[in-house]
C-alpha cells in the first residue's frame, strides 16, 4: 500500500502546524463504494459528500494500487497501512489508514476506514506520560542504581513502607525494610546487574505490625541505556493471585481446587517443571517427577499419537516429600525410554490421564521388567496417576503422581486436579516454545499491570479471569479493573485496546491508570468515557507525530465498558465505547443483555457517549467481557451466546465456579483473542444500615446533627466509633451550612468495618484544604477531618455535591 515519491509530487503529512486534531472517516461498501463520508474527511481531501458517496474509492487514490488493496484485504478483519490519496485541488497526500470490516447497519459487510490527524503542538509528550505511569501506578516500584541504592520510588512504593521517598532515597533494600528475605532479595539484585535477566523474588515490603503488603511478589528488572548496559534495576511489587489468570483446563466441578499460580512464573522450561512439582507436593502427591519428550518443547507429537517405538522422554523435575535427589529414589539420570505399551507410553497416545495401583498385576510386571519404572517399586508408591502434559492438540511430555508415605489411594478427583496443574504447566512450556522471548517480555508486562488481586469491598462479589491468546502475535491489550468509590459504590470497568504485543500492552496500562484517575474523581460513566476519548486522541497523535505513521493508532478503535453499581440504591449506571454489553442473570436465572446505548469505540473524537441505569435486585449476576470470548471459532455467535447464556443461568454459590463454567462452555478450540472476564454478584446495603436525616440550614441544627449521629452509632453498636463520628459530622455539617446552599442532608452507612459519613448541599463549589493562620477563627474543620478520617472526598451531583468521609472500624467492633 505504500510507493515511492516521484520527483515533483507534493505529499503531505497532514500535519500543519496549528491544525487541530481530527479523525476522518469514510464507509465503503463490499462492492468499493464510498457509502459514507465524515466532514472531517471533507476537510482532509477537499471533496463534499456529494462528489464523493456513491462513487468507487479508488478514484481518490493517487497510484494505481486499488486491486492490491483489494487483494491484502480479502478474508481480513482489519487492515492498516500508508497510501498516496489525491486532494480536490490535485496535490498529493501520504496517509496512515486503518480499515476495520464490519456489518453495518443495513446487514451487509462495509469497511469503516479511518484516518488520524494530529495537532504536534497540544500532543502530550512521551516523557511527561511515562512520568504519570511511575509515579500513579497501582503497585509498589523503586529504582535502585548498580551500587542497589534506591534512587526513585513511587508512591505505591512510599505507601508499603509508610515512608516517604525522601526518607529512603541512598538507602540500600535491607536498610529501609531490615529481614531475611530483603537480603535474598538484594543478591538477587546484583544478580540482575551482572547479567542483565530479569529476577521474581518475595522482598518484605511492610513495617511492623503492617500486614498490607506481607504476602507479595516482586519483579527485578534490568534497566538499560541506549547502549544496553545494565544502569538500573526496577523492582515492582504485586499482591500474591489467588486464582492463575493463564491458560488452564478448565473443569465446571466446585469440588475440584483452584491451581496454583506459582506454575508458569518464567519462560525456563526446566524452572516450569519444578513449579508443577513443587505445587503437587505434598498437596496432592507425595512425589512428583515430570519428563518432556526428548527435544521438547521444540519437539512435539499431534494427538493421537501412535508410537511404533520406544517413547524417549527427558527428566526434567523430581519433587518427594523425602529427598528430591534422583539418585535416592532410583531414578536413572539423563533420558531413558519407555516400552510401547508401557502405562507412560499408553497415556501419551491416548491423550488423557489415568489412576493406577502399583500392586495390580499388568503395573506390577511392568515395573519389574522395565529399568525406567524401577523407581517406583524403590520409592514404596502404592498408587500412582499418569498424565501426559497436553498443549494445544499436542503433547509434550507426561507426568507422574505417586504416593508412598499417604497410605489412602488416589481418588478420581485427584486425577482431576493432577491434569488440571499439569496442563497448566504444559501451556507454559509449549507457548515457551513458540515465542520464547518477545511474548514472554510482553506477558510479564501485561500481567505487571493487570490488577493482581481485586480490592475488598462490600457492594460485589466478583471474580475474573484473564486468558491470553496462543498466537505468534503475542498478547493483546484486554483488561478489566474494580475500583471502590465513595459511597460503598463500586466501578467495574473492561476494555480492549486494538493490537497485540508489547505496544498493546503499553497502551493497555495508561488506559487502565488513566480510568482509575477518573474514576477517583468520581465522573459518570459517559463524562468519563469523553476523558478517555480525549486521551487516546492524545496518544495517536503522539504516536503519529513521532513515528510519521498512525499504524498503531494509539489506541484509536479501543473498547472500553464502564459501570458504577450502588448497593444502597442498588441501581447500576452504565456507558460504553463500541464494547459488548453486558449480561445480566436475575436471582431466577433469567439471562439477558443490558441495553446498553453502543457508543463510538474510543480516538473517533467529537461522538457522544449515553449512560443507562438500571436497578439490578440482590443476588443478580453481571457478566462484563472482552469480545475474544465470543469470536466464532467452530461454531457461530448464536450457538456461542446459547452456551454462554446456558453457562451463567446454573445456579453457583461462588462467582468462582461461574467464571470456570462461562470459560469452559464458550471456549472448544485454542484462543485466537486475548479474553478478559469479569462476573459479579450484587449485594445490598439494607435500610437498617443506613440512615439519612434533612437537617434545616442554621448554625443550631449542628449540636443536633451530632446527637441523630451518637444515637444511631448506639443503635448499631458503635460505640467505640462514635467520638470520632461525631466530630467529623460535626465539621462536615458546620461546612455544609457555612459555605453551601439548603437543602441539607446527612447520611451514615454502615458497611461491615467501614462507617461512612455523607453531607450534601445543593452548592457546586467544592471545598478544599486551606492551612489556618495561628489566630484565626476557622479554616480547621476539613484538616481535622482530613487528620481523622481514612480517606475523605467530594462528588459532584447533577444538582449540588456530597462531602465524605470513611472511617475504619476497630475489629470486632
């Protein structure tokens, strides 16, 4: 799609200083003709809507590349790429186009064909974005030079220590937070100087007595300059995941454990193997030996597999509650071979795991002939599970489960969990295969800024699940989020950024960052879809003007699907950008879609974006998903929501289980999309736990608003709360009537170990924090409130605004 510029052609960038960014548009059909044409795109090429619509497109190209374009374009999705167009006035323009094929309304195929114009001078810079994302980013991170002295923190980082930056700048890791497993941590750092590999340690990110950050994980990473020399090292913390967010078997059976995501951490083949064996012993085996086909995982066999001959196999993880050395349990070193019609060997063509007990007469006479299974009649195992390691239609290798020292056999739902953590592994391993280093670069980077844990709040009960696409393409940029508001209002949010790979993923995270920033802010769901618009419009200009071509977009097509649920009211609000709606299943097991006004997909700039609310009754589910769950693979989108729906209409007690089902009745081939998926279930705060009171605009009405506060704490209880409640309504009130307009009203919600205290006035100005002179009469009241509460805020109504404040509970309480 791109030629080279003949001498007296003018080409344009389309670009000028000055112009202010725009996205043009134009629809053409299946047949080549231009059906639609934006007024952006009058204004980029000159022509009206009318010299244009009804016309073929390749009369505005200025080359003769109109049947290639054809061509590239025959069986694809979407297109992208650099042509040369002629303007109404004949002077040439070079162009980044992207093309995306779609039905439209009518029914029948078009191209929605789009084109970036960017103003270089109100672009936000790189540096200043990359700036935002260290310092605002969700998670604990630190620089530390190649003397691992700490040279930057973040303030996730300042909040894990309870430090400010300043206090731990030229400190060295074991001197700012003193223990075992900050000095393990540090070796490691050297490790990633001297080497310039990245590392995955347990640092201690906590003071005493603060358990926030006691359970995590850390990435090190090597931080270069322009000529690759190891400078820093960056260490970002996350929360330990309860539930893997890799590709797994998935099983719709409550009784079967979640896997461990301790399997898959790397792209070390070898370190894989011995995670599935750590994971499995002791709890569910007494030892564990994993062995890949020889060459693997470069050698693969395609399911069924019919050996003729011997079936090589490679040891490369031993795992016993009594001593991991092979040499202690009779295991031969090195490869061996196991007889055709050995149990191994059987397992492998068959494709599937099996229980088996040593003491039976055909496993009895193989161990005894078979130098290979010697092992198992040394060790004392009396009951044994065989599991091929299965990835995408092949196998690569097969695992053992023995137990000698439980004297209860295995039981067939430990033939479940066994298979289960065992293609949790062989995934890993494959896909380490396929793209050893570039994807699993983009998959840390993706899992770095995917949340780990989803924050504990009261109004939901939610579970996700994230499942990245087996294709050379790498990743893509799927992602969801829950974030707490005020209120005991929760946000859920799921979006898709357009592409794969490391640049998806980059773009995936400022998304992410830039909604939880908005939604700390508390805007509706369609002001902050416009925030959002605004900013990818900003990132594609920024990638344009940088890189001379819009061929990534900056985002530009990206979904997104943002919704607030209130548990008192228990109303949900909901806008979208182009993304599914969700679905929705009543405590009676109705299933059906939320109508959901379809906004434009986020860089189109200038479209509006609606809200819808709707009441959803206690104990409802909302399903919020990527489209890569949906994508027609063998069967088509009806039979796909037909299981989907089938899948959340089963009761479940655990959201858990309805994730698994959702996954396990959608997905019957490997993934060609990223898939993210988020199910929650409603709750509600009832009448009895929330209490609301009009209060008159008088000074007077204060000593009175502090008394309806002190008698409802009574009511529930919260005595021992009641000294602080009382002055931060107190002060809040006092400011209401001071600085606001009537009417006046007080709400205190009782939200498990949260007491939250609301004050709203029909006034828009919003308060803030001023420091009192020493002789001054007011100006206290927001510091103190400030000073007592965990964390206080505003949010603006369409009418006035509501001052709060959340006050923790002392447990027990």
């Amino acid at each position: 799609m791109e030629r080279r510029t003949h001498p007296g052609e003018r080409l344009d960038e389309a670009q000028a200083a000055g112009e202010p960014a725009y996205t043009a548009t134009a629809i053409i059909d299946e047949h080549g003709l231009v059906t639609g044409w934006s007024e952006e795109a009058r204004r980029l090429l000159g022509y009206a809507s009318a010299q244009v619509v009804g016309s073929p497109a390749a009369g505005l190209l200025a080359d003769d590349v109109g049947e290639r374009v054809r061509r590239a374009a025959a069986g694809q999705e979407r297109l992208n790429g650099t042509v040369t167009l002629r303007h109404s006035d004949g002077h040439r323009l070079r162009l980044g186009l992207l093309a995306h094929h779609r039905q439209g309304s009518d029914g029948k195929a078009e191209w929605l064909v789009l084109c970036a114009v960017a103003d270089p001078a109100h672009t936000l810079r790189g540096e200043a974005l990359a700036e935002w994302t260290f310092v605002q980013a969700p998670c604990p991170m630190g620089v530390f030079d190649t003397d691992l002295r700490l040279v930057r923190a973040n303030a996730g980082m300042e909040g894990a220590l309870s430090m400010e930056a300043r206090q731990m700048l030229g400190l060295r890791l074991p001197e700012i937070a003193p223990c075992p497993e900050n000095d393990e941590v540090e070796k490691r750092m050297r490790l990633v100087v001297k080497t310039g590999q990245s590392q995955r340690v347990e640092p201690c990110l906590h003071p005493v007595g603060v358990n926030a950050w006691q359970n995590c994980s850390a990435t090190l990473a090597p931080l270069r300059d322009p000529d690759g020399r190891v400078r820093a090292v960056c260490l970002t913390a996350h929360h330990e995941q309860e539930y893997f967010t890799q590709a797994r078997t998935l099983l719709p059976n409550d009784t079967v454990p979640d896997t461990d995501t301790r399997i898959g951490t790397s792209s070390d083949i070898t370190r894989t193997a011995r995670e599935l064996a750590d994971t499995a012993v002791p709890r569910l085996a007494d030892l564990t030996v994993v062995d890949l086909l020889q060459g693997a995982p470069y050698r693969v066999e395609a399911l069924p597999f019919s050996p003729s001959e011997p079936v090589t196999v490679r040891r490369v993880a031993v795992r016993s509650v009594l001593d991991d050395s092979p040499e202690s349990l009779g295991l031969p070193a090195g490869t061996t071979a196991y007889p055709v019609l050995s149990p191994p060997a059987r397992c492998l063509a068959q494709g599937s795991g099996a229980l088996y007990d040593t003491a039976e007469a055909g496993i009895a006479q193989w161990v005894q002939q078979d130098p290979a299974a010697a092992w198992i009649r040394r060790s004392g195992t009396h009951s044994m599970i065989v599991v091929p390691m299965r990835a995408h239609g092949t196998v690569i290798g097969v695992a053992f489960f023995g137990r000698n020292r439980r004297p209860e056999p295995f039981e067939p739902e430990d033939l479940l969990q066994a298979e289960e953590l065992t293609a949790q592994a062989a995934v890993s391993i494959h896909e380490a295969g396929l793209h050893p280093r570039p994807r699993t670069t983009t998959m840390t980077l993706q899992s770095s800024l995917l949340p780990r844990t989803l924050p504990v709040q009261a109004a939901l009960e939610v579970a996700s699940r994230y499942l990245p696409a087996a294709t050379r393409a790498g990743v893509g940029g799927d992602w969801f989020d829950v974030i707490p508001l005020s209120g005991a209002r929760v946000a859920l949010a799921v979006g898709d950024v357009v592409g794969h790979g490391i640049r998806a993923s980059a773009t995936m995270g400022r998304l992410r960052t830039a909604v939880r920033t908005l939604a700390d802010v508390d805007l509706p769901p369609d002001e902050l879809l416009t925030h959002l618009d605004d900013l990818v419009l900003h990132l594609s200009a920024e990638e344009g003007d940088r890189e001379g071509t819009p061929e990534t977009a900056g985002g530009i097509g990206t979904t997104c699907l943002y919704a607030v649920y209130d548990p008192v009211s228990r109303r949900c609000t909901l806008a979208r950008a182009g993304h599914p709606p969700p679905a929705v299943v009543t405590p009676d097991g109705t299933v059906y879609f939320l109508d959901v006004p379809a906004g434009p997909p986020l860089g189109l700039g200038g479209l509006p974006f609606e809200t819808m609310e709707t009441e959803l009754p206690e104990g409802s589910l909302l399903a919020l998903f990527t489209d890569g769950l949906l994508q027609p693979r063998d069967h088509d989108i009806d039979e796909a929501l037909d299981r989907m729906f089938t899948a959340l209409s089963r009761p479940a007690t655990r959201v858990e289980t309805v994730c698994d089902r959702v996954l396990a009745a959608v997905l019957t081939d490997r993934l060609d999309d990223d898939i993210a998926l988020l199910i929650a279930r409603t709750r509600a705060l009832h009448a009895d736990q929330v209490a609301v009171w009009d209060l008159a605009s008088d000074p007077s009405i204060v000593a009175q608003a502090r008394h309806h506060a002190t008698e409802q704490l009574a009511a529930w209880r919260l005595d021992d709360a009641a000294m602080i409640a009382e002055l931060i309504v107190s002060e809040l009130v006092t400011n209401a009537i001071r600085y606001g307009r009537p009417p006046i009203q007080l709400r205190l919600i009782h939200d498990n170990d949260i007491l939250i205290s609301e004050v709203f006035d029909a006034s828009s100005t919003a308060p803030h924090l001023r420091r009192a002179r020493l002789f001054d009469e007011g100006g206290r009241g927001l510091l103190l409130v400030a000073q007592l509460a965990h964390r206080w805020g505003t949010r603006h109504d369409p009418v006035g605004k509501t001052i709060w404040a959340e006050q923790f509970l002392a447990a027990g309480t």
